[in-house]
C-alpha cells in the first residue's frame, strides 16, 4: 500500500491562522439597537436612567435586567421578577448609573458598555 499525503500530518494540532487569540481584538460592545439615553436623575436616594427603547420609555434601576413587563396590576406576586423591565431587550442588565457624570452602564454577559450624556 501507498502512504496517502493528503490530509494534515497531526489533526489535533491547532489551525494556522493569520491572527492567533492572543492577537485578535475583542468585538466591542456598544448599546442595544434602538436604546435611546436620555438623562440620569435621583429620586428618593436611588439613581435612575430616563431610556426610550423601541415604543417604551421610563427609567431603569441598577439591577434590572431585559425581560417581559411586570404590572402589579395583573401579575401573581408569587412568580413575579420586579426586576425585569422591557426597557432592555433579554440578556441585558443595569450595572451602574452615575448621577453626578451622567452615565449609564449595561452588561451583556461578561462585556459592559457605558453610555454618556
């Protein structure tokens, strides 16, 4: 039998690439399509961000994170998570709210990108 020369000489060796991990830039993060920001304020100690996002518009808490609406008018309070909002689209949360530099920083996943006046 003939040695067949196709193939790689170790298959489990890594890939040739032009631009190794170490090398490559992080995909940056910027804000979700659609996230307007508009202003920061105090109200009762606690800072918020006044946001438009798509047909809603309000202000977000540090901690909330994307989700369903929750009206308190109709939810069980049992099943309900106060700190969804659809101010943000899923998978995306309040990290920080800077008052006195007026900025805003959200997390998705393990990345946060901040938004300033």
């Amino acid at each position: 039998m003939a040695s067949v020369s196709s193939g790689r000489v170790d298959p489990f060796a890594p890939l040739a690439t032009p631009a190794t991990a170490s090398s490559a830039r992080p995909i940056l993060l910027s804000l979700p399509p659609g996230l307007i920001f508009n202003g920061v304020i105090r109200s009762g100690g606690t800072p918020e961000a006044l946001v438009q996002f798509g047909a809603e518009s309000g202000t977000l808490r540090v901690g909330q994170r994307g989700g369903s609406t929750t009206d308190y008018r109709t939810t069980d309070y049992r099943t309900t998570d106060y700190r969804t909002t659809p101010l943000l689209p899923a998978g995306w949360s309040v990290a920080s709210i800077d008052v006195q530099n007026g900025r805003l920083t959200l997390r998705q996943g393990k990345q946060a990108v901040t938004a300033e006046l």
